[in-house]
C-alpha cells in the first residue's frame, strides 16, 4: 500500500491515507511523510486508533520528543501529553499560537491525537507563516527581514490560570524561572526547504525588539491579523482517531473553545526542534 496525498487547500493541509500508524513506518514511507509535511505543512490522517506509545514512537521518527513543563502526561509515556477538558483548563489554545516558541529551540513539529470529540464544535484551525509572508508586501518583507521579537511563556501560561493550587504556583515559578523571555528572527527561514515564514505569534510574542514600544504594538497587531486571514488557513473538523501532524516551524494554530461541557480528549507528542534563523 502506498501512501496517497489529497491536498485540502492552497496555503497548507492534505489529507493522507495508505499508512497504518500504529505500526511502525518503513524509511520509505517516513520519508514519504516528511516530504508531505515539508509541502503542505499540516498532515491529517483519519481512523489511526493509536496508544501512546504508538504515538511516541510514530513522532520519534522525525525527532526527539519534548517533555511539556506544565501540561498532563500519560505516566507510562511522559512524552505524551494530555488535553482533557475534565482536567485541565485547555481555553488557552483559543489563540493563534506556534507551540512553546518561548523555548530557544521551539517545536519542530507535533502529532495530536483525537480520543474524544464532541459532537460537533471544537475544531482546530492552522495557519501557513509561508503564505502570510508571501502576501506581504514587498517593502513590508524589507522593513521586517532582520528584525527579532521577544517570545514569553507568561503571555499565553498567565499566573492566574496556572497558579492556583501551591504546586502548581511551584511549577509555574519554576518554568518561569528556566524560561525567561527570549527572542527568535520575525522572519523564519525553514532549515529544511529553505522557505521563509513569518514567525510571531499572538500566544507567546511580546514585542518587536528594534522598534519603539507603540510601533512594535502596532505592527504585532497588523501582522498577527494579516497572519491568520482565512486565505492562510485550514479549520479541521475532528472525528475520534484523528491524527494531526503539524510543522510547527512554519505554521499557527488555534484550538476553537465552542464545545464546552462535553469532554474533548487529546493526546500530543511534541518533537524537539531547532533554534530559529
Ligand atoms: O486541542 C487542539 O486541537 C490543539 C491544542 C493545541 O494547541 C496543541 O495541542 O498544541
Ligand atoms: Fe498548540
């Protein structure tokens, strides 16, 4: 069986089919996967019933796997972690965010894994970096190739949601103290493909370092609206044993908070990545 690619709009998504992931790939269609990553940047893969395990295993393929600081994890597979409404408060994903760009070298990538969907609502949109800094002007490119942002965990991991029990003020102090704000390129250049992508993000970016306080203010307002226009994005509608893969170097996604009571259930294994040019 080989594997098929339906692409699902111009700027980013297709849809793969021909892989069973709970086995373990062969290099060609590891390759084969990378591959369409590197093109359409987020991957989505239906009826992929998988344990964690398979989960970690399948994401190794493309990277070593990160432990989340603050978020739940399966404890037989620490590099799992767990989105459980009927745990944890998981409404900080309603921003368009680039997962944990407060790290020096942010998320490669990430595989998530639908255990429990309601019945309809909670859909996740992505958003292509590629597309938006293409769209841009070209004096816009000019006026930001070079520039740095600053990228700080406390914007989208606010004290008062995560501090409220003594353990978890103790682990939010202690991931604040190891991650103190730091700063990566506006404009990303893919290491791979070589393609370039604006890379701030609504969730963890706080400021364009070279310019005054109220021009970066201004211009993070334009560029994270211009970031997200529909043209630039995909809205995934979940079914249970879904399977998202998203290139996180290059990519923004946004976790629609419309569901809530019923219970969403997801399982994310995070790659390591490396330090922004
Ligand atoms: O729950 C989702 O659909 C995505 C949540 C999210 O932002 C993530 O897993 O990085
Ligand atoms: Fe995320």
């Amino acid at each position: 069986m080989s594997i098929d690619i339906q692409p699902l709009s111009p700027a980013l998504g297709a849809q793969i089919s021909g892989v069973d992931l709970s086995r373990d790939l062969t290099g060609e269609q590891r390759n084969a996967i990378e591959r369409a990553l590197l093109d359409h940047q987020v991957l989505f893969f239906r009826d992929q019933p998988i344990t964690p395990q398979q989960q970690a295993r399948f994401a190794a393929h493309f990277g070593d796997l990160h432990v989340h600081p603050i978020y739940p994890n399966v404890p037989e597979q620490p590099e799992v972690l767990i989105l459980d409404t009927a745990v944890t408060d998981v409404r900080d994903n309603a921003i368009w965010h680039t997962d944990v760009t407060f790290l020096p070298t942010p998320a490669l990538g990430a595989v998530l894994s639908a255990k429990q969907v309601p019945a309809y609502g909670g859909d996740t949109l992505w958003a292509s970096g590629i597309a938006a800094f293409e769209a841009l002007s070209r004096p816009m490119q000019t006026l930001l190739d070079g520039l740095t942002a600053t990228h700080d965990f406390t914007r989208s991991f606010p004290l008062e949601r995560f501090g409220s029990t003594a353990v978890d003020l103790a682990r939010w102090e202690e991931t604040r103290r190891k991650n103190p704000p730091l700063s990566h390129p506006v404009i990303r250049t893919h290491p791979v493909s070589g393609r370039r992508a604006l890379f701030v993000n609504d969730g963890f970016t706080t400021r364009i370092n070279e310019l005054d306080a109220a021009e970066s203010d201004a211009i993070l307002k334009l560029l994270f609206a211009h970031s997200t226009r529909p043209e630039f994005t995909l809205r995934w509608r979940w079914q249970a044993n879904d399977v998202a893969m998203w290139d996180n170097r290059v990519t923004q996604h946004y976790a629609v908070d419309d569901y809530r009571p019923q219970r969403r259930v997801m399982h994310r294994a995070t790659i390591l990545g490396d330090a922004p040019f």
